[in-house]
C-alpha cells in the first residue's frame, strides 16, 4: 500500500465530489439511457479483447473513434446546462431581487385570471440564465401590477398567448415563446401552456406559473416538474419558497437537506470507491518499478534436418522496467518468451547469447533490462540419430 500523504487526500475528495456531482447529473439528465448504451457497448468491447474477437473489436474501435463527438451531440443540452449551473454556482450568480409586494400582486392576478378563465403563462426566472431558451417576446420593462399583468393577457391583447417575464420589480418582456415539453406523462391532459412551462422548467431553474384557459385551474412548472395547485393561496407558499431558494447562499431547510443527503449516500459511496480506485491507479500506478519474470526459452530456424532434444536452461529470467499500472493491467495475461535463433546451429554452434533484443511479446509498458543466465545451451538431434551439444560443436 503506498504511502498516503494530506494533499493525496484532498485529491482524492475533489475526485470524489466530481464524480458524485456526475450522478447526480446523470440521474436528472434526459439522454441518460443513451449513455448506459455506450457503456454497455465499452463492456462488450473490453470482453471482446478478452477473447480475441478481432471482428468486434474493429468495429467497436470505429465506434468509439467517433464516440466523443456522439456524447456532445447527445448531451449537449444536458453538458450546456451543467456548465452554466457551474458558471452560476462560481460566479454567485444574483437575479433581480423581487419586491416585497411581489408575491401578493401575482396572487391576486392569478386568482382573478382563475376565476375569469384566462388563460396566462408567468416566468419568473431563477439563478441559471433562460435568454438562449427563449424565442419572440416584446421588451416592455413596466412595473409589476395586478392591472399591467392583466391587461397583457387579456384576449384582446395581441401577446395575450405568450409567456411575460417578471424580473425584479419589472414586467421584462411579453408574448415571449417558451421550448415545448415532450413529457406525456406530466402533460396528460393539459394544453400548449402546460407544455411550455414544463418545457422552461426542465432546461433552468425557471419558476413559471400556468393558469388553464379551459379549467381556470392553477399549476406551477419548476425543476422538471408540473404540479398542480388546490389554487391561488397555495402559490403563495410556492412562491415564497422559490424567491428565498434563488438567492445566493440560500439553500433547503436543513431537514430537507438531510432527506436529499440521505438518498444519495450510495452514490457518495460509489463515488468515493471510484476515486480511490483511480488514484491507485493513477498516482502510485504511474510509478516505475522494476520486478522479473520466468520467462520460456523458445528456439527458431532450427537447421533443415535437425531436431530440438533440450535447451539448457529451458528457461530463463527477464528484469524488467514497467509502471505499476501496466504490472497490475497486463501482468496476468502476460506471456512473454526469449526466442534464440537457431540457424548457425547448422555451423556446429551450440551455445547462443542472449540479449534482451531477444524478449518477445512483452507488454507494451513494459522494458527489458536484462536476461539471466545470458547464454543456453541446445542439445539437437540430426536424422542419422548423432547428437549436437556443446561438447560436439563449437561456440
């Protein structure tokens, strides 16, 4: 077991808390059962190398040649979004701060919009930026108001069909145009708002509320998810929630926290084991050592008419140079031999030197240093019965 020293730890933690951060990613991210595609394909590729099937190899090789470029086009969305939660988590990223108002002015016009059926679709945006997401919409920048809210949604008004942006204390911009959601389980039932507030909601941290044309009932669309509201007074509570979460700093109740803590303690585990792993392998495995191998002598070209009776030794021991990494890697399955060319056997030579030029089908992160003992001896057999050793023939 190596020596483990305080900064080896700490790299080790970082390791662990990335990799953690990448399930938890990975869990939310839509195009997750393509990645478990891709790794069941690099299994298939590491048995294949197992047992030599050159065919899927070649193939799985070509696959994986182009499997960087296959990852981005997948998961493009999802990488886009997890670089911008980093870029809004290193930056504190602070939105507008609402006013204190703002919550009982949006109560109210949603009641009333309930109440009169109309239709209305409001985003008010979180921490993570939702510009490039977003087509169409009018810049307007009033006041937020009860009569400026309703008059933008009023059947009349052209932009009526359209989301409004709420920002701070200012009424952003209208009629804008929301990504649509393809999640048919959470949509059951609902219209084109619905689906466009779901739609925001699963690509930011958006908090966007619906009201129903057809019901006049309420919903809200937040973290990927639709949740339908008992009305108006329970947006409050929800709204509340939201406007302290989104502030840098704020997080859960601590209750919820531990909850959430809870669910992913295998993940923590998985992602601390991972990271153990990888430094073992990484770190100490990068170290050179050097170590030996009894190594098969193996004799070639042998004279037309000659037969091999014995080498002496039949074997022979191989120094070698290699990283910790590669030993542990390629050390099982690792046959390496030292092949004496026999072909001067026919000039009466008997006893062949051998050099590390000499070791074959070693490892490739593998060096030979030295060979011992660095000469052998054959025995060779002619057609005519009469031996060939080292006492009967020259060096």
């Amino acid at each position: 077991m190596p020596e483990i020293r305080i900064t080896d730890l700490v790299d080790i933690v970082i390791v662990a808390v990335l990799i953690w951060a990448f399930l938890g990613w990975l869990r939310r991210a839509r195009a997750r059962i393509a990645l478990a595609g891709v790794a069941i394909a690099a299994v298939l590729y590491f048995v294949a190398r197992q047992f030599e099937l050159q065919m899927t190899i070649w193939i799985l090789q070509g696959f994986f040649a182009v499997g960087v470029l296959v990852l981005v086009v997948v998961f493009q969305e999802d990488l886009r979004r997890g670089l911008e939660q980093l870029a809004v988590w290193g930056l504190r990223r602070k939105p507008r701060a609402a006013p204190p108002d703002a919550v009982d002015v949006l109560v109210r016009t949603v009641r009333r919009l309930a109440a009169s059926r109309t239709g209305a679709l409001i985003v008010l945006p979180g921490r993570e930026p939702i510009d490039r997401h977003v087509a169409g919409g009018v810049p307007l920048g009033g006041v937020l108001s009860e009569p400026l809210l309703l008059s933008l949604f009023d059947v009349h008004s052209p932009g009526h069909d359209g989301a409004i942006v709420v920002e701070g204390d200012r009424i952003a911009r209208f009629a804008l145009h929301l990504p649509l959601s393809t999640d048919a389980a959470q949509l059951a039932g609902t219209g084109t708002r619905h689906a466009a507030a779901l739609g925001l909601a699963e690509r930011t941290d958006a908090f966007c509320i619906v009201v129903s044309e057809e019901r006049g009932t309420v919903a809200l669309a937040r973290d990927g998810r639709l949740l339908r509201l008992a009305g108006a007074e329970e947006l409050a509570g929800e709204l509340r929630r939201f406007l302290v979460r989104r502030e840098p700093g704020a997080g859960k109740p601590a209750t919820s926290r531990l909850r959430r803590a809870a669910t992913r303690v295998p993940e923590a585990v998985i992602a601390l084991g991972a990271s153990a792993g990888l430094w073992l392998l990484l770190v100490p495995g990068s170290a050179v050592d050097r170590f030996q191998r009894e190594v098969p002598v193996v004799v070639a070209n042998l004279p037309e008419g000659w037969s091999l009776e014995s080498a002496d030794p039949p074997q022979v021991t191989v120094y070698f140079e290699g990283t910790r990494r590669s030993l542990l890697l390629e050390g099982a399955n690792a046959s390496p031999e030292v092949e004496v060319d026999a072909l001067l056997a026919q000039l009466g030579r008997r006893t062949f030197e051998i050099g590390t030029d000499q070791v074959k089908d070693y490892p490739d992160g593998w060096t030979p240093l030295r060979v011992d003992p660095d000469k052998v001896k054959l025995s060779l057999v002619n057609d005519g019965g009469k031996g060939g050793t080292a006492a009967n023939g020259g060096d």
